[in-house]
C-alpha cells in the first residue's frame, strides 16, 4: 500500500470528535477479526477529550471485545500519579471508565512520585515497549497511534528546535523544559510513532490552520515537529472546517 498523507475535513469540533470515533472503533474491529489483538498509542489534551471521551460514549464501543486491546501512551506529563495534569488522569474518566479494558492491558507511563528519576522513568517505559515488541525492534508497531497538534506545531511532547527531535537510538526520552507546563514530561520519539501502522492526528481551529498548512507544505521538522510524522500504513489528519483554511486543495479527501 502507497503511504500518502491526506486530509479529512469535519463541519465542526463535535462532528469531528464523532467521526474519528467511529472510524476508530470499525478499524480496531477489524484489526482484532484479522491478527487477534490491537495496540494504540494515545496523548492526552483534545484527543482524551474529543476522541476517547466520543469512543466511551458511543453504543457501537460494545461491538469491541475491549480485552484484546493494548493502551500505550506517546507522552505523559512528569507529575503525580492522579494529578490532573496528567494525561492518564483525563484518560481515565473520559475512555476507561466506559470500557472494559484490563488494567493488564493499560501501559501508563511513570509518575513523579514512584521513587524513580526522570531518566529512570524513561529507560523503564522503554524496557515495556521493547518487551513488547516484535523481534528486536525497539516499541511494538501500533496500529493506531492518535497524536493531537499544539498551535506551536508540536505533538507528543515533541517541541519546535528541541533536540529530542533528533533522537533516533532511544524510544522513551525525558523533557525537561517543555514551553508549556508542566515544564518536565516524557516522549516517545519519531522512530516509535513512525513505525505504527497508522497515525492519526486531530486537531480543530483556526489557532492551528498555519502550522496545519505548514506541515503539509513540507516545513521544516525544526519549525514544524507534526510534520515529521509518518505512520506506515496510513497518516490522516482529521481536522474541522476552522483549522482547514491552509489545507492544499490537492490533498483534501472525501474518503479514507
């Protein structure tokens, strides 16, 4: 399969949430029919609160045997366990709570108060991912990966200029003065993300229409950190009608 970046364009912000939602719960469906079992890769922000919260409200998220499902995160912020600050924390209420996932199954990212160092925290999460993976590979290949974009361009915590964005030999990498708080957070990194069968990025509004039309205008990954993201199989980003204003005609879908 050809691997092309395109664009879904939604009427508005709940349209949006709706839409992905249910793209999400057919694919994963059939994800499960064809190899057993699925793993996503999931932030925190606009895609807990848009996306996931849409997925736990949905009747069809019944049609889904939740048990073969894998949750990893691609960021957490570097705060207690329960701090509202957390990405997890939001997940919780928004996603876990409406399905039945076991806790087995749920792979949190480490928390400020479990006794280890930053660093620490960022070789253990990376010791589960390789544990899970395939051969030596270092994460396992997610088959959806659901990134949100900030109005600075940035996803994960992947920030413009920053130097984890050169980081290719590690999967897990600490941050420790991100723009925005909190200011200490883990990453996963490009090679991670980039390997996942499919990325999925959402975003809504017209704050992040420039950095929207910059990403995919081929800017910089410098300037412009969501445009480096590339899954294997699929990269769609769906966005509303606000955010789409720079969008190259060319590259605008009706389809999937």
């Amino acid at each position: 399969m050809t691997n092309e970046r395109r664009v879904l364009v939604h009427p508005d912000k709940q349209a949006l949430g709706a839409s992905v939602a249910a793209r999400f719960i057919t694919k994963i469906i059939d994800v499960i029919d064809d190899q057993g079992q699925a793993s996503i890769a999931v932030s925190g922000g606009s895609v807990s609160t848009l996306v996931l919260a849409a997925i736990g409200q949905s009747p069809a998220r019944e049609s889904v045997d939740w048990s073969k499902v894998h949750v990893w995160w691609v960021d957490e912020r570097w705060v207690p366990k329960g701090d509202a600050d957390r990405n997890d924390t939001g997940t919780e209420s928004d996603f876990f709570a409406h399905v039945s996932i076991p806790d087995d199954n749920i792979h949190l990212m480490p928390s400020s108060d479990e006794g280890l160092t930053i660093d620490e925290a960022a070789a253990k999460y990376a010791e589960e991912l390789a544990g899970s993976a395939s051969s030596d590979a270092m994460a396992p290949s997610f088959d959806i990966t659901l990134l949100g974009v900030g109005p600075d361009g940035h996803t994960a915590s992947l920030f413009p200029e920053f130097p984890q964005l050169a980081i290719t030999d590690r999967s897990v990498v600490p941050v420790d003065d991100s723009p925005k708080p909190p200011p200490q957070r883990l990453t996963l990194t490009y090679p991670v993300i980039n390997a996942s069968q499919r990325v999925w990025v959402v975003l809504s509004g017209a704050e992040k229409a420039s950095v929207l039309g910059l990403a995919l205008a081929g800017a910089s990954v410098e300037d412009v950190p969501v445009g480096g993201v590339q899954g294997r199989k699929r990269t769609v980003f769906f966005i509303d009608q606000d955010a789409a204003r720079d969008v190259p005609e060319n590259l605008i879908a009706s389809t999937y």
